[in-house]
C-alpha cells in the first residue's frame, strides 16, 4: 500500500515538472517573438529616420526672388563669440535690408574650426556650388585657425618653424585662389567680401609676430584684389586699440560689439564700391 502510494507521489510530482518546463518553454518563445518584433520596428524606425536625414540633405533650391548672402568659412564666419548669435553676417544683414527692395535671406555653410583646405571641399561641394550661383554677395573669413599658433614661429629664424610657416602661408594662398575657381566658375556677378585677420593677442604678441600677420593678410588682400568684383575688409586695425572692449570670453572671437564693428565696415565698403 505504502509503495503504491509513494509511486503515485513521484508520478504526480513528474507531470506538475513537465507541464511547468513547457508552460516556461512556450513563454520563452513569445518573449522572444515580441522581442524580436520590437527590435524589427525599432530598426524599421531607424531606417525611417535614415530617410528623412537623406531626404534634408537635398541641394535647396535657391530662392532668385530674394536678395542672397552666402557666408562661408570657419568660426569667425558662423559668429562664434557673438551674445546675440548673429555674427558679423547677420549684423550686416540687417543693415543691408534697409537699403534692399528685396527680402534679404543669409545662408551660413561655414564650419567651426575651419581651414582653407576644409573651405575648398565645402566650395565645391553641390549644394554650396547651388548656394552660390544664386548669391548676390558672398562673405568669407578664414585663415585664423591655420595662424593661431603662428606665436611659435620664428619669421627671422631660417630653421624648421621659419619654413613651416612659409608651407603653411603657401598652401593657404594657393586653396584661397582655389576657393575664387570655384566661385567665379558659377557666378562671375556676385560680389566676394573677405574679412582680413586682427591680432587677438594684444600688446603680447612680439613685433616679429605682428610682421607675419601683416604679411598674411597683405598677400591675402594681393588675391582679393585680383578679382574685380571682391573687396579685402581689413580689421586689423579695428581690434588693435579694442582688444578688450571687442572679444569674446574666450579671448580670441570677437564678442557682439566685435562682429557689429566688422559689419558696419563691410557695409561702408560696399556703399563706396565702384564698379
């Protein structure tokens, strides 16, 4: 009796084990399916969001009705620095709109951090060369990044950091004339303002320094002036007994008042540009 008993225990115990091993087995399987399922829509909704980045990274159609600025270039372009977030082409811009019967649009392809190398890929590129052919005044500022450390090159010395800075000064000439090919190869009309170098380093930098950025912006200005249609807009000057009143915090961009004094120079220039 006991035996039978005992083997009735077992039997049961073995069934409530097997029907527990394919209740989880069974529940194993539809955390999976749902899981995989989420995965499927998740990837599904980042295919999506793939999409309508590539479809945002369409050339734009340039509007030919409005009056167009194209800025191009490195921080000093986009405005780094500026409280009010303009930057010396949006400050020009609302003094241009007074003077303008159409309605003035700014578009700003310029990269933080930029040399002239980064500006000829972004001049060439199909969507800045679209930006360009429908530009009435293309505004350009670069070559600070590729100087900034420029306090390290000796200009009387003959060694290594004397010729580093000729290479460097070289290859810069040379991708700013690239960057004129690329502009004049679409439009031959649009006015080029480019905004010379200022010294941010004040009464630090030595005389020697001060020498070689005269002499980048003063071959700068030789190519500028090249070209029929463009204008060198020096600030050198503009900086050199306003250091403190016209940078930013970090000593090196210009602050607001900075860019609305570049501004008002590139719009005086323009208002006395004879063709």
């Amino acid at each position: 009796m006991y035996k039978k008993f005992k083997w009735r225990v077992i039997l049961t115990i073995s069934i409530i084990t097997a029907v527990v091993l394919i209740v989880g087995f069974v529940s194993a399987i539809f955390i999976t399916g749902t899981s995989s399922a989420k995965n499927a829509f998740k990837a599904e909704d980042n295919k999506q969001v793939s999409n309508n980045n590539k479809k945002e990274d369409k050339v734009k159609e340039v509007d030919n009705k409005s009056y167009n600025i194209l800025v191009m270039g490195d921080s000093l372009a986009k405005g780094t620095g500026d409280e009010k977030g303009k930057g010396f082409a949006g400050d020009f811009a609302d003094l241009w709109k007074a003077k303008e019967t159409k309605t003035v649009k700014v578009t700003n392809v310029s990269v933080i951090g930029d040399t002239s190398s980064g500006l000829v890929n972004i001049a060439s590129e199909e969507q800045t060369l679209k930006y360009i052919e429908g530009s009435n005044i293309i505004l350009i500022s670069i070559g600070g990044n590729e100087i900034k450390n420029f306090t390290n090159f000796d200009s009387t010395s003959t060694d290594s950091n004397s010729n580093a800075f000729k290479i460097t000064q070289e290859k810069y000439l040379n991708n700013l004339k690239n960057v004129f090919k690329a502009i004049r190869s679409k439009n031959s009309k649009c006015m080029i303002i480019f905004v010379g170098l200022y010294n941010p380093f004040g009464k630090n930098l030595a005389s020697d320094k001060i020498n070689l950025l005269d002499n980048w912006n003063y071959e700068t200005n030789k190519i500028v002036s090249s070209d029929s249609k463009s204008i060198f807009i020096p600030t050198y000057d503009l900086f050199k007994y306003n250091t403190d009143n016209y940078l930013a915090i970090d000593k090196f961009h210009p602050n607001g008042k900075g860019y609305d004094a570049i501004s008002k120079r590139i719009f005086e220039a323009l208002n006395n540009y004879k063709d």
